[in-house]
C-alpha cells in the first residue's frame, strides 16, 4: 500500500502586497490512519463547514475550554448516527457559479472558505481515491452494524464540490452498495450537473441530502441553503448561539427547511 502523502506548498499576495501564506495541501496517495480509515474522516471542530462537535464552556478561573459533546449526531433525521467528512481540493473542483471561488481577499470581499483552513488535508480525486472511498465506507458499515447504530453519515464536502458526472455516479453507486451510508451537503452547481444530483435526492429520499448552495440552481427538488436573510428561511440556530454545533441540532440534514446562514 502506498504510504505518505504528497504535498503543495504555494504562497498568493494580495493587491496591496500583503504575503498571505497559504499551504495547499494535496493528497495524491491515501495510506490508512490509526483510526482505521483512508480518506474519509471523523467531523472535525471547523465551524460550520462540518460540525462543531465540541461545546466552549466557561471556567471559574483561566481562559475558556473545549469540551467534546459527542462523535454522533444528537438530533433530526440523522439522530445517533457518525458524522463523517470528505475533502477535497476546492477551487479547482468548484464550478463558476460559485461567488467565493477565490483564495484572496480584495478590498475586503468574502473568499473562499478554504482559505481560513490552510492546515486541511485535500484529497486529490482519481481512481485511488474511489478505491479508498470503498474500503473506509465498508470500515463505517462494520462499526455502525456492529454498535447497532441507524447508520453514518458522510459530509460532502468539507471543501470542494462535486467536479463531474462520473464523481457523481460513484456515490450513487456507494449509496446501492452501503445501505448504511447518508449523505449531506451542499453543491453551488448549475445546469447538467445540478440536474444529476435532483436526480439522485429524488432517488435516494432522506439518504441524499446535498442542499442547493445560494439557490442558485433554483429549479428541482433540492431544499436551498443560503447566506443572507430571508424571507421563508430558518436562521442557522448555532449562528444564533441557540445550539452549541452542527452536531447538536441537525437542522440542515433534513429536506424541507430552507436555511439562511450569517457569512462565515
């Protein structure tokens, strides 16, 4: 088995000359972790772009800290069950119709959420990595039969979206293959590609839960998630403090409410 990962390192510079170091870390080869898994990883603490699954708590004396809350989610559709996460590289796996497709902020604009995560390992997609999709979500399927949990859910993405047809296809394949297995996340795409995933929402209910990032597809089935109030939206509870984390509340894994989000 291959061992080790191979890694980018670029630096961008702002308009006003400001050097921004930025690591891109790329991972071209999957070896297994001591968790068993190859690529796809436990939620990690990165608000909002998977699940805050650990709570800050006030001390009676020093600086405030973190307690875990729980490695499975405690509420909606998906109660009980793992939380999971895949990265990948963004940017170049994001479509245009994406505004925040940029890595550095000008004149105080809104960039990419993957620039506030320099430290994130990024998979590359390839053949290796759908093999390696393969044996980490029969790892999940084992350890959710044998602890008889309801089943896990992987977040898709972390960063990155879904780049093709055939990306998409694997996970319709995957969802066939582990009937354990759920998916939420969100897509910014459009046109075919946001059509392909309607598709798979309509033919896996409830399993499938890929929200239409901004509404900016607009038409078919898919429940929008949105930055900026409005009218008809749920705002995000954790952004108004009425829940500690993503893992707490899961409102945005169920497909009827449309949700508004704070930028973040």
């Amino acid at each position: 088995m291959p061992r080790g990962p191979t890694v980018s390192t670029t630096t961008t510079t702002t308009r006003k000359g400001f050097a921004m170091y930025y690591p891109d870390q790329l991972r071209t080869v999957y070896p297994v972790h001591s968790d068993g898994l190859h690529v796809i990883r436990p939620a990690t603490s990165i608000r909002k772009l998977t699940a805050v699954n650990y709570e800050i708590r006030p001390q009676k004396s020093g600086p405030a800290k973190a307690k875990n809350i729980s490695l499975f989610i405690r509420r909606g559709p998906f109660r009980n069950m793992g939380l999971y996460v895949v990265t990948l590289e963004e940017i170049t796996t994001c479509p245009d119709s994406c505004s925040l497709k940029v890595l550095v902020r000008v004149d105080g604009q809104p960039v990419c959420y993957g620039a506030n995560t320099p430290f994130a390992i990024r998979y590359a997609v390839g053949p290796g990595l759908l093999l390696a999709f393969d044996h980490d979500l029969e790892t999940l399927t084992n350890r959710a039969t044998r602890a008889h949990r309801p089943g896990f859910v992987v977040r898709l993405h972390e960063l990155g979206d879904f780049p093709d047809h055939d990306y998409i296809d694997y996970w319709v394949h995957a969802l066939e293959a582990f009937p354990l297995l759920h998916v939420f996340g969100y897509s910014h795409h459009t046109g075919a590609l946001a059509d392909h995933l309607d598709a798979v929402w309509d033919q896996y209910p409830g399993r499938f839960v890929v929200r239409d990032s901004d509404a900016v597809h607009g038409a078919g089935p898919r429940t929008p998630a949105v930055v900026g109030a409005r009218p008809g939206f749920v705002p995000c509870p954790q952004q108004r403090t009425q829940t500690p984390s993503c893992i707490t509340c899961g409102l945005c894994m169920n497909t009827t409410t449309p949700i508004s989000f704070d930028a973040h």
